[in-house]
C-alpha cells in the first residue's frame, strides 16, 4: 500500500469511531472499509446503502456505497470533525 498516515476520527460529540489509514493529501471525503483499522460502529457487513450512526449521540455519519470497486463510506461533513492532512 502507499505511504499514509494512521488518523483517529471522532464524531463532533467527541467519541472515537474508527482508527484509518489515510493516503494522499486533503481533506477526508469517503473512508474504504478495508483501510479502517480499529471500528468502533461496526461497518464491516454492512449492505450498501446503509446510513451507519454514531452510537453515542445518534447522528448519521454517512452512507455505504461502491466505490471504485470497493466497499466505502462516503461521510456526512458535519457529522465529524474536521480532519485535513
């Protein structure tokens, strides 16, 4: 895999959802499942089109979809804190 960095992402109510190998630069739109390390919502089995929830505070992180082949998270921007590498 390229060169990355490990970010933690917190929902805006503070609690930790996922752990993720973040590739490239710019700021965090979509999260492919496999690069998630340490999932705390339980994404993994998910159907596409879901809307996975924060599980402290209920609001909606985003919504399961294909992407480039591959199962991803394409995340609400409001929902979580702002990350930028």
């Amino acid at each position: 895999m390229r060169t990355g960095k490990l970010i933690d992402i917190e929902c805006r109510c503070g609690i930790l959802l996922f752990r993720y190998f973040k590739a490239g630069k710019g700021r965090l739109i979509k999260l492919l499942i496999p690069r998630i390390t340490d999932d705390k919502v339980g994404l993994e089995g998910l159907e596409t089109f879901a809307k996975p929830a924060c599980p402290a505070c209920g609001k909606e992180l985003g919504i399961i979809m294909m992407i480039h082949g591959e199962p991803a998270l394409k995340l609400n921007q409001g929902t979580i804190k702002s990350i930028r590498i």
